[in-house]
C-alpha cells in the first residue's frame, strides 16, 4: 500500500492558511494572494487540491498526491504559491 504526504494544520497554518468548514472527509485551508486567494483541500484519501481564486474566477492548479513534505514544497513553488513559513504576529 502507498503512502502518500498531506500538510499538517500546524504547517499550513505556518505558512499563513487559516483553516475553513469543509464537508465530511475534507479539511480546507485558505490564505489571501497579491492577487486573489489561495485554497488548499485535504481529502482522508491522501488526495489534495490546490484551488486559486483570481479577479472572481476560480483557478485550478493541482489535483492529486504528493510523496514528501519537500515534494509539496516544490509544488507550492511550481504555482507560484509562497512556501515560506510566516513569522508569528
């Protein structure tokens, strides 16, 4: 059996997420852009998604598995998504 990487709530919170309601199976996370806003969805099967609102339209840019924390790192990078952790209030 795989196994696949997702986030934890204290590392996407590190990088600014704050945590939203979901439906059952889901956790989702959003943060404001220079542009828009960024949404990253938890599925409990391992899956995530990577969702950007830009101007009212909604953007997707990444749906699937990831195999690492540094591997969703790069893939914040790739779409242009800060992967920087935010320095506490």
């Amino acid at each position: 059996m795989s196994s696949f990487y997702q986030p934890s709530a204290e590392l996407l919170q590190a990088f600014g997420f704050s945590r939203f309601s979901a439906p059952p199976r889901q956790a989702r996370y959003s943060r404001p852009s220079a542009c828009g806003q960024e949404t990253i969805v938890l599925y409990d099967d391992g899956e995530l998604t990577l969702l950007e609102a830009v101007e009212g339209q909604m953007l997707y840019s990444f749906q699937g598995r990831v195999a690492s924390e540094a591997e969703f790192r790069v893939l914040l990078r790739q779409v242009n998504w800060p992967a920087e952790l935010v320095a506490p209030s």
